[in-house]
C-alpha cells in the first residue's frame, strides 16, 4: 500500500509542477490568450489521482487478505471469480493470487472511484468501518457532511471539464475556472488521499 501512496503522492506533485507553466504564462506571456485549460487539465488530474489511488489501495488490500495478511470484509467475502480462474488456481499454472490479482483488476477496471458512495462501497472490500467518511472527515478536521458534499462538487466540475469540454449545455460559453479553486482542489484531493490510505492500510 505504501507503493499505491506514493504513486498518489508522485502524481499529486506533478500536477502541481504543471501549475508553475499556467503561471508564468498568465503572468509573464500574459492574455489575450487563453491558458484555462492548464488549470481544467490540473483538475482533472487531481481527481483521477484519486480515482487511481483508491483502485490501487483496493487491489493490493484485497491481495493481502487473499493471502491472510489482512482480516476479511463481508464485501470481500462475497467477490465472485470466474471459472476459468477458478480452474487456473486448481491446476496451480500460476500463482493463485496472481489469478486473484487479475480477477480483481479487471472488474475494477468497470469502476469509478471519483465520488462518496463510490469510494465507499469500493474501500467496503477492504476495510470493515461501517462510518468510513465519518472517520474519514474526523482525519480532515471537517465535517462528515462538508467533506463529500466536496469531493461531490469536485467531480461533478471534473465530469464537467472532461465529458463536456466544460461548456454549458446551452451556450457556446466554457464555464469560467479560477486559479484559486484548482489549487484548493489539488490541496483537498491531496490531504483526502493521505486520510484514506492512513485509515486504510
């Protein structure tokens, strides 16, 4: 898991490197053009950051407790593995829980660790809280409430940013981005990280 966090952290920090080109650009090459995109691809890549973070804490999670590493979660308990892999640990052609591993990339691959209930329902594989973002708020000094009505806002914006080039539905106008919100937005994806792989690992 340590592994998984410090990919977080790597990517986080990149992100954050990108921010000193948006402000050189803005502040030295100056308009009339438009660098906005710098700060909407930040946003983005902060949420995805997230979204890897969760999938990689996931996967490695359950490979722990596959190997009695880890106590098992009823979420866990009730994974299902296909056949054929079944078969494959049964004929020991590979490691089993590089079997495992597989089975459980590939259907988190289907899955979207962007919102609350998402993470959620994705950290239940794992980790036994019954109040994961109540516990999860307490680490941030925030409120259960506050924290992903948050994390909500956050992806809506990034949904946004990459499903709708970040354009009204009905003006051919982008939405106006500020500086200040993308850097708060990398800070609070960056802090919820670290509370997560903390409660988690």
């Amino acid at each position: 898991m340590n592994v998984a966090y410090s990919v977080f952290s790597a990517i986080i920090q990149d992100t954050k490197n990108s921010d000193i080109l948006y402000t050189y650009l803005h502040d030295v090459v100056k308009p009339p053009y438009d660098y906005s995109d710098l700060l909407r691809w930040q946003w983005a890549q902060a949420v995805s950051a997230l979204d890897k973070l969760i999938h990689d804490l996931i996967r490695v999670g359950m490979i722990y407790t596959f190997l009695g590493l880890r106590q098992p979660t009823q979420k866990y308990l009730a994974f299902t593995i296909d056949l054929r892999s079944y078969e494959e640990m049964q004929r020991n052609e590979l490691p089993a829980a590089n079997v495992f591993e597989r089975q459980i990339t590939q259907q988190l691959s289907y899955l979207s660790f962007q919102e609350p209930t998402k993470i959620a329902e994705g950290l239940s594989l794992i980790w036994n809280e019954n109040h994961k973002w109540r516990c999860i708020a307490d680490r941030l000094g925030e409120t259960e409430d506050y924290t992903k009505t948050k994390l909500k806002n956050i992806s809506i914006r990034r949904n946004q940013i990459v499903h709708e080039g970040d354009y009204s539905s009905s003006q051919l106008q982008r939405q106006q981005i500020a500086h200040a919100d993308v850097v708060d937005v990398i800070d609070f994806i960056s802090r919820l990280g670290e509370a997560i792989y903390q409660l988690v690992r």
